[in-house]
C-alpha cells in the first residue's frame, strides 16, 4: 500500500514538470515608433516600412483587410485613420510628438493592427 501511495505520488510530481517545461511561442511581434519613423502605403492592402533603430535594417510588412487601426484607443476605418495622421501632420512636430505601435504577424509579417498615441504637450 505504502509503495503505491508513493508511485502515485511520483507519478504525480512528474506531470508538474512536464507542465512547467513548457514553452509559449511568440505569434506577434511589435515596434514602437514616433509617426516619423513610419512610411504609410495610400491603400489599404499597401507595405507599411519603417526602420525599428538606426543601425537596424528596412522592414516592410504588408497591410491586410484584416489589418486594424487605432488612435488613442479608438478603432478608425483605414481612411479615417489616414486622415488622422494628416490632422497630426497639419502640427508642428506633429509626428515626432505622435508614437506609433506596429504589430504584425511573426510567421506572415502581416500587420495585425496600428495604433497612434499622442504624446502629452
């Protein structure tokens, strides 16, 4: 009896490392710009391309129609939110005021959602 309480017991010990040894995997990545740093495509379905730091590569990412868009937490359509970045660029230093969260697919590089958030002046 004692002998089966304790292979129980190991048996059960082993599954919680088996849980703990589990590793999650990244599904999207993300890069945080000012709106200066950004180059937006007319339409839609265009590349979005932008450089994440100085010495980093060019990275471009495709936009899709399942691609959405956010300004200080409100959900725009993507010519509305083209027009909010024309508002921005009316300011002086609009856009080195504005940051810009990019956020795209790890295994397509397509862009899920952009996200501008205006800086405190």
């Amino acid at each position: 009896m004692f002998r089966l309480a304790l292979t129980i017991v190991s048996l059960l010990g082993s599954l919680d490392i088996a849980a703990a040894a589990r590793v999650l995997e990244d599904v999207e990545n993300s890069a945080e710009l000012a709106l200066s740093q950004i180059a937006l495509p007319p339409s839609a379905t265009g590349m979005i391309t932008f450089k994440a730091c100085a010495s980093c590569e060019l990275s471009r990412h495709r936009l899709t129609a399942a691609t959405t868009y956010f300004a200080n937490g409100a959900e725009l359509r993507f010519a509305d939110f083209l027009r909010t970045v024309d508002e921005i660029d009316a300011h002086r230093g609009g856009r080195e005021q504005t940051l810009v969260g990019v956020f795209f697919d790890v295994q397509s590089g397509h862009v899920t959602r952009i996200a501008l958030h205006s800086r405190a002046r």
